[in-house]
C-alpha cells in the first residue's frame, strides 16, 4: 500500500500488547505503506507478541537498560534491513514503590531508574539510531503532560518526561545537522499497561476524558496518526517540539 512512508523503514520500540501506544503506531504507519521492525523488551514480551504480529513481522530484542544493547539492536537492524528512516521510542518504567509513593519520597535509586528506562534510553536511542540513519530522518518519542503539571499520583514519571522533553529539544539541536529531527507527542491518558501501575489510574483516566473536547478519550489510531506525520517527509519544518494529542486536555 502506497502512504506518506511509502520507502521508509521504521522502527517501534515499546509494543507490549495490542493496547500499547507503539502498537497504534505500528497499524498507522503500516497504513501508509512503511517497512516497521518492531523491537521488544524480552523473550516473555517477544512470546506475547508473535501470538499477535503476524509471521512476517521483523523482531528484534533490544532492553533499554543497557547501551550496549541498544547498539547491538540498531547494528542487527542496519544488518539486516539496511538504513533506518525514523524511530518511535514509547518506552518509560518506574519500580512500584517509586510510582505510588509522592516525589518527596523518592529514593534515589527509584530516581535514577526511572530517569534512566524513561528518559535516558532516548538519547541512547538518538545516539546509536542516527548512526544507521544515513538519509537522515525523523524520531520521535512520547511524553505526558504531568512534566508541566503536577498531575495527581504521576509523581516522579512526571519529573523523567520533563527530562525526556529537554532532551527532545538538545537532541534535535545536536541531530540537526545530518538531517534527522527530534520530536514528542504528548497523548492523552489511554488505558494500557504502563497506566496501570499508577496509583488510582481509573481516576486519572476519568480526569483525563473528562478535559477532552468532546468527552471522549483518544485513540492510540489517533496518536498513531501523529507519530506517522512527524515520521513523513510533510513535517520537514518541525523538530526540537512537543505536539499534543490529547483532545484538548492540555487546555482546559
Ligand atoms: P505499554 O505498557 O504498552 O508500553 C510501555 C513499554 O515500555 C512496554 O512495551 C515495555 O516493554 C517497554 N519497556 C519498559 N522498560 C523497558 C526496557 N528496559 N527496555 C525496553 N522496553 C522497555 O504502555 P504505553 O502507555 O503504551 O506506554 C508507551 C509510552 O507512552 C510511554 O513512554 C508512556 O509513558 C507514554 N505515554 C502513555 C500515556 C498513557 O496514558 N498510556 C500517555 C502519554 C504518554
């Protein structure tokens, strides 16, 4: 099928199951006709996924924790498929007890690793990325707006997605000169798996519909939409920016 990413090749990281952000992105860019590997935590994240993506679907393994294996994934990819057009990172972690306790109670071993999964492996991702990406091209990440406000239980995700959108704007200030821009998408409360390990998450999520313009919460289709323009040669203006789809919420 024939799109705005027809000819590119993508790459998704952070597809869990089929509520996942990244895998509303996978179906939108798929639609517009790019090539998409998808990369996975784990060998039980992997498992789960072949139950769902079809025998065709290329997979490779790639946990954040380590640069060393966000290396190894991005060369296996150059390897196998050749050069990467575009990357979308919707990946963000926190322990537990970090996530459901206040900021004022972080320890700074909870600080770092949610810095490190949540904010930290996208410059990772943007250093060994733009190394198999010779025509340059697009990355993008996602974020919340809890980095702008203190939004209830969000807590110290929160403080890593402020982190991760100052590094949106460096990265795209670095990447800028061999082509490649550096974008976040800040979507809107959707029910998925990372969601549920925050405290009163059925709360956030009724806030979070209730702020919407037409009072219905968005679609992953609808993030995923957005993440394939910024992928496409349409948005060859925007870099270093955050762009909301969240119907609205960040305004009310
Ligand atoms: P999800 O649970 O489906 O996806 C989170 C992904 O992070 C999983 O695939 C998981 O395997 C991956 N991950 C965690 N630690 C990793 C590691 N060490 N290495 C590799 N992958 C790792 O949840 P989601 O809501 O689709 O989250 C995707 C992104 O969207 C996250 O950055 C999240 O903060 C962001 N986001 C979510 C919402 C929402 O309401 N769901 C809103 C705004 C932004």
């Amino acid at each position: 099928m024939s799109g705005i990413l027809t000819g590119k090749t993508l790459v998704v990281m952070g597809v869990a199951n089929q509520r996942s952000i990244a895998w509303g992105c996978t179906q939108s860019l798929l639609a517009q006709g790019a090539k998409v590997i998808l990369t996975y935590q784990n060998d039980r994240l992997k498992t789960s996924l072949e139950r769902f993506v079809g025998p065709d679907q290329a997979l490779v393994a790639c946990d954040v924790s380590k640069d060393e294996n966000v290396e190894a994934a991005f060369k296996e990819i150059a390897t196998k498929y050749g050069k990467v057009d575009g990357v979308i990172h919707a990946i963000a972690y926190a322990d537990k007890a970090t996530l459901t306790s206040g900021l004022v109670n972080t320890t700074a071993d909870g600080y770092a690793l949610a810095q490190h999964i949540s904010a930290y492996s996208f410059i990772s991702v943007a250093r060994y990325a733009s190394q198999v990406m010779k025509d340059g091209g697009s990355l993008v990440t996602l974020t919340y707006f809890g980095s702008e406000r203190a939004i209830p239980n969000y807590n110290m995700m929160g403080v890593a997605k402020a982190s991760l959108e100052a590094s949106v704007r460096y990265l795209a200030s670095d990447l800028g000169a061999a082509n490649i821009r550096v974008n976040a998408i800040s979507a809107g409360a959707v029910k998925t798996l990372a969601v549920t390990g925050i405290k009163n998450h059925g709360t956030l999520l009724k806030m979070s519909r209730d702020r919407t313009v037409d009072g219905k919460s968005v679609e992953t289709s609808e993030i995923g939409n957005t993440a394939a323009f910024l992928l496409s040669d349409l948005s060859t203006g925007i870099t270093g920016d955050i762009i909301y789809v969240d119907k609205g919420v960040h305004l009310m």
